[in-house]
C-alpha cells in the first residue's frame, strides 16, 4: 500500500462520505462517473487534461503577472514619499542617487 493509498484509505474512515478508492481501469472509473453525476470532491491530479492543467497554470500566471504590476505602481509614489519625509528631516542621500 503506498502513501497515497493509505492517505485515502484513513480518510475515509474519518469522513464517512467519502467513496474508496477503486481497483477498476480508468474506461471503468469513467463509466461510473457518468452514471452517478458529478461529485463535490476534487479529482485526483492525474485525471486532469492537458487544456486544465494549462488553464491552471495560465491563470497563475495571469494573476503573479498582475500582483507584480499592482506592487511596482505602488511602490513608485511611496518611495518618492519617503526619500521626501527623509529630505525634511534633513537627509538628503536619497536625492543625490
């Protein structure tokens, strides 16, 4: 039994709802995914398609892209504030860099 098997295995003896895992082939594991619905719980990461997984990363990078945008326009107008407070307090380094 390997770490993901036993992962699972004390899982759902602590949560009753969840579903065991099964020793059927994946053509199997499909059939009985359309029969019963969709379920709530996430799928394992081997099950992902080439388009989710690009998704995935795409988005993380759309949103790293963005986070880096929002901290540099802000970080532009605080420094000129503070090399300022530091001007009126009498030290003027930051203006001759």
């Amino acid at each position: 039994m390997n770490v993901y098997h036993h992962l699972i295995a004390s899982q759902s003896r602590h949560h009753p709802d969840t579903k065991p895992l099964s020793t059927s082939s994946p053509e199997e594991d499909e059939d009985e995914e359309e029969a019963e619905g969709p379920s709530s719980s996430p799928r394992p990461r081997s099950t992902y398609t080439t388009a989710e997984k690009e998704f995935r990363i795409a988005s993380l990078g759309i949103a790293d892209s963005t986070g880096i945008l929002l901290a540099s326009l802000l970080s532009m107008p605080l420094e000129l504030a503070l090399c300022a407070a530091q001007v009126r307090r009498g030290r003027s380094l930051c203006r001759q860099v």
